[in-house]
C-alpha cells in the first residue's frame, strides 16, 4: 500500500511527465547512477559550454521518487551552471536530512520532497539525477572531483 505522505500527488504528476528523455548524438559527457537498495539507475548525457549545461537528456529506470526529482533535474538544469548544480545536490541533500524546505530559485522545485526524508530508504533514489550529473562533470572537469576519480558509473551503497 501507498504511504500518501511519500507519493503525494505532486511526486506522481512529476514522474509522470519526464522531461528529457533519451540520449545526446554528441554528449560532452555521460554518467549512470544505480542505487543498489532498490535497483533504480538513471544515466545522464550532457552538453557543457564553460561552466554552463547547454543541453541535457536522461534515461530513467527508477522508481517513483527518483523519476521525480529527474523531472525537477531536467525540468530546471538546462542553463545552470555547474555551481548551481552543486547547490542542487546540496539544497537536495538539505531536504532529505534536515527536511529543509528549499530555498527560492531554481531549486524550490525539490519541496515536494520534504517527506522523503522520513524514509532513509528512499533517499539514495532521490539523489540519483543530482550524482549523476556531479559526476558527468567530475569527468569534464577532474579538479572538481578532489581525490575521486572521473568515473562515470557509480554503485551506491546505501548502507551507511
């Protein structure tokens, strides 16, 4: 049975009307996030001019909760520069641990998640879109990574 709490009807509407979908010809680069708890796997392609997402598309094999942040993802990414992806990942990561409502801007788009971080369980899901793209510009941008490698695909492990 459905918790109404977690798939609230914005959450459905949501993963119902993905943005995005597909594959680039000629991605700048591409990365796959697979969360191992549930089996949900999103892989990114996407388009970088200097510091800036020119373009992006998804492949979405997720569940409800991560279908729908890689709505918002692609719904607001397009235009953003990679700092502000960073911001994303965090306000993200803010909402789920903290449940944190977001702040105003491009991300405001993540409150509908405010009850997913009643549900640990759910929170690697939620994070697919945003590790994806960190790390798809890990791999354009090395320095950015720190002592991570630029690997492009990522198994979480969400024991921790």
């Amino acid at each position: 049975m459905m918790d109404l709490d977690l798939y609230n009807k914005q959450i459905l509407r949501l993963a119902a009307s993905i943005p995005r979908v597909g594959r680039l010809a000629a991605p700048d680069a591409s990365a796959t996030a697979h969360s191992r708890l549930c089996g949900s796997r999103i892989t990114i392609d996407l388009k970088l001019n200097d510091d800036v997402i020119t373009d992006y598309t998804q492949e979405v094999r997720a569940c409800v909760i991560g279908q729908a942040v890689a709505s918002v993802v692609a719904r607001v990414v397009v235009g953003l520069t990679i700092n502000k992806v960073d911001e994303g990942a965090g306000i993200m990561r803010a909402v789920l641990r903290e449940k944190r409502f977001p702040p105003p801007g491009p991300w405001a788009e993540l409150e509908p998640f405010l009850p997913v971080a009643d549900f640990r369980s759910r929170h690697s899901s939620a994070l697919l879109p945003f590790d994806a793209l960190q790390y798809a510009i890990a791999e354009l941008r090395p320095e950015r990574s720190g002592e991570r490698s630029a690997v492009v695909n990522i198994e979480q492990d969400v024991r921790t």
